[in-house]
C-alpha cells in the first residue's frame, strides 16, 4: 500500500508542478515562445518546461536511492535543456533526423539537433553510470534513455500522439516500479490543453518525457532486458521516418468547446 501511495503522490507532485508553471508561463507570454502549428494555428511551447520541471520534481519526491534520483532528474533536466535549446535555436532550421545533422557536422557545422544529440547522448550515459554497476550494463542504460527520449520525439507531430506514448510506454513501469508515474504525472496535467491546440510540448518537453521513461525501464530492467529495449529504441532511430510518417496520421480528438 506505501509503494502505491508513493507513486500517487509523486504524479500528484509531477501534475501539481507543470500545472503551475505552465500557469505561470502563459501569464508572461514571450514570442521567443510561440509558434505555428500543423494546422496553421498559434500556439505556445510553455508545455515544455513544464513537463520537464515537473516530470524532475515527482522524481524527486519518490522514496527511492539517492543514486536513482540523482539519475532521474539528471536525465530528465538534461534532456529538457538540450531540447529547449533546439527549440529556440534551431527554430528556423529544416533539417530533422539524426542523418542530416551528422552530414552537417562532417562539413563543419555544429546545428542545434547535433548539440541536442550529443548533449542527451551524453546524460543518458552519466544516468545509466549512476543507475547499474556492471560497464555493459551502463552503455545499454544509457542507450535505452536516449532512445527513449528520441523515440518520443518522433511522435511530437501530432497534438497528443507524444502524451499518448508517453502513457502507453509509462504504463507497464508502475506495476514495476514508481518512476513512471512522475512523467505520465506530468504530461496528464496538461493533456486538454495540448489537445485544445492551446500549446504544445516540443523538442524540450518531448525529450525530457522520453528520459524519465527511459530511466522508469532502465530501473526495472536487468541486462536481458536492457538489451531487447536498447535494440528497440536503436530500430525506431533507424526508422523515425517510419515512425513520424505514422504519427503524422493519428487526430486524437478531444472536446474544444466553441470548436
């Protein structure tokens, strides 16, 4: 019964957090902030801090090991900050996917997605140092966080198809463990506001998000199953093409008054 009340009052931690400060976001809007939709509406990016700051403080809360929070809200914070900069510095930039970022990189040019790349890369690997022991099971760790936060990423096409993800991958890790009740926390607060196309979560929420799953698997997992996630998260790299393409079909509706 504590384990389950645990996990409640860290997603009521994670919910009551980005709730606020999206609040307090939308009160002092900022152009750096907005943007234009698939469907040619306006809408903010305030989701974005949200999620992370809140996804990072309903980890923080959980009774767990210093070392598993550490890692938590490294991963998260480190995702959200690298996705915050592409955000805004990578806002006028075509380019997507790992393959043209790299290309850019070869010929010199160090693009936003490059720094958002290497920069998750880099947390999920001081994450997983943080959370396993054995070197393998490090390198697999951090694998597995960065891909998730990719993985999630791919989806952001859509309003609600990340949120979406976000809960169905999050899921299975609260009958493992409580970690993922931080990001489904966080990203439920703010579920009909993305939906009524008020804001949106971006690269930053996006990211952050996908870590703090990364980080609920890679807790529950040991090496068989680190190994299956890792290969997962690589073959959805391998085909984001695939995976944005099928993103970009899903409308999860939801009820606009006045729509």
């Amino acid at each position: 019964m504590g384990t389950v009340i645990s996990r409640a009052a860290a997603g009521a931690v994670a919910a009551g957090v980005a709730g606020g400060v999206y609040r307090a976001l939308r009160g002092r809007p900022r152009p750096a902030w907005q943007r234009t939709n698939y469907a040619g509406r306006t809408v903010d990016l305030y989701a974005g801090p949200a999620v992370t700051l809140g996804a990072a403080a309903g980890a923080a809360v959980l009774p767990l090991p210093p070392r598993t929070r550490a890692a938590a809200v490294l991963a998260v914070l480190a995702a959200g900050g690298c996705g915050a900069y592409d955000d805004l510095a990578g806002a006028g930039d075509p380019r997507r996917g790992f393959r043209a970022h790299l290309t850019a990189l070869r010929d010199g040019e160090v693009t936003s997605g490059a720094v958002k790349l290497f920069g998750i890369g880099a947390a999920g690997l001081a994450a997983g140092a943080l959370l396993k022991e054995r070197p393998a099971d490090r390198i697999l760790a951090g694998v597995v966080i960065a891909g998730a936060a990719h993985l999630v990423n791919l989806t952001d096409l859509r309003p609600g198809v990340a949120t979406a993800t976000v809960l169905a991958l999050g899921a299975p890790g609260l009958v493992r463990g409580g970690l993922a009740a931080a990001p489904m926390g966080a990203v439920a607060a703010l579920t009909a506001d993305e939906l009524a196309e008020r804001t949106m979560i971006g690269d930053m929420g996006a990211h952050a998000l996908g870590a703090a799953v990364g980080v609920a698997i890679v807790v529950a997992s040991g090496r068989a199953g680190l190994a299956v996630h890792a290969a997962g998260v690589v073959a959805a790299a391998v085909h984001g093409d695939r995976i944005s393409g099928l993103a970009r079909r899903f409308r999860i509706a939801a009820v606009m008054p006045g729509r």
